[in-house]
C-alpha cells in the first residue's frame, strides 16, 4: 500500500509527514480516519533530505500491516482465551458444587492485561528495528510536483 503526504515539519534529523485520508482508508477504518477532515502525522528519519512541503511516497507493506493487526486485535483474545483456559484447570480441583469460575476469570483477565504488556515493549521493540516503519519511496520537491508524478 502507497500513500503521498506532505512535509510539515522538520526536526533535526526527523520529518513530521502530513498523511491525509486516501481512498483505502474508507474501507479499512482501523484508525478511524476514513472521513475527509481526518489527517495523521508520522515521524520518519529524514534520509533523502526533504524539505517543509515536499511530497513523499511511502511504502507500507501489506505483510507489515497484516501482522501488526494480528498482534492487536487477535493477540489479546487468544491470550484471554488461554488464561481462562489455565485457569479454568486450575480451579477444576477447588471448584464448589455450583460451578462458580470466579478463578478462570480472574486468570482470564490478567492473562489480557499481559498482552498488553507484551503488546507495549514489542512496539518499542520494533520502532527501534524499524521493522514495521513505513519507507519513504520517492521525494517531490514542492517546487517542482506536477501532475505526473502523482
């Protein structure tokens, strides 16, 4: 997936890009910004020296994108579903004649507190591999953009 944004700010070795909503965002809604009004900002490194209001392609690649949605959305609900599961087996021997799964639950959720834990120090984990950072492909000098080259 390719998006074009717009430099907004530079600083120091850094780029702040301007992402505005684009026509696969209507149909993914994972960040909410499939409406006209929205915009997201992204910091990159500042590689191909960009200047405020040139145009930059990225590249985000789709693999990326489809693993960073498994470690969130699917990540937690297998994490709560295997505490439950471990403990539902622990409380098998200590569980009353009512079936009460008071400690199945509680495993449950803490099981999901974790994979938020996991969740946290594995973005920071890959912010500093740059494994998921989007790249910038082509640089359009603002002076110098027309309509071909989008």
């Amino acid at each position: 997936m390719d998006e074009i944004g717009r430099v907004v700010a530079i600083d120091n070795d850094k780029i702040i890009i301007q992402l505005e909503s684009s026509a696969s965002c209507s149909d993914c809604n994972s960040c909410s910004v499939g409406h006209d009004d929205k915009v997201r900002y992204l910091t990159l490194n500042n590689d191909i020296n960009a200047e405020i209001n040139d145009r930059v392609e990225l590249e985000i690649n789709p693999s990326m994108s489809i693993l960073a949605s498994v470690i969130l959305y699917l990540f937690p609900i297998l994490m709560m579903i295997a505490g439950y599961l471990i403990g539902d087996t622990i409380e098998v021997s200590n569980r009353s004649l009512r079936g009460d799964s008071e400690i199945a639950i509680f495993v449950s959720i803490g099981f999901l507190i974790l994979s938020f834990i996991i969740i946290h120090f594995s973005d920071k984990y890959f912010k500093r591999l740059n494994i998921m950072t989007p790249k910038v492909m082509k640089l359009y000098k603002s002076h110098t953009i027309t309509l071909d080259d989008l």
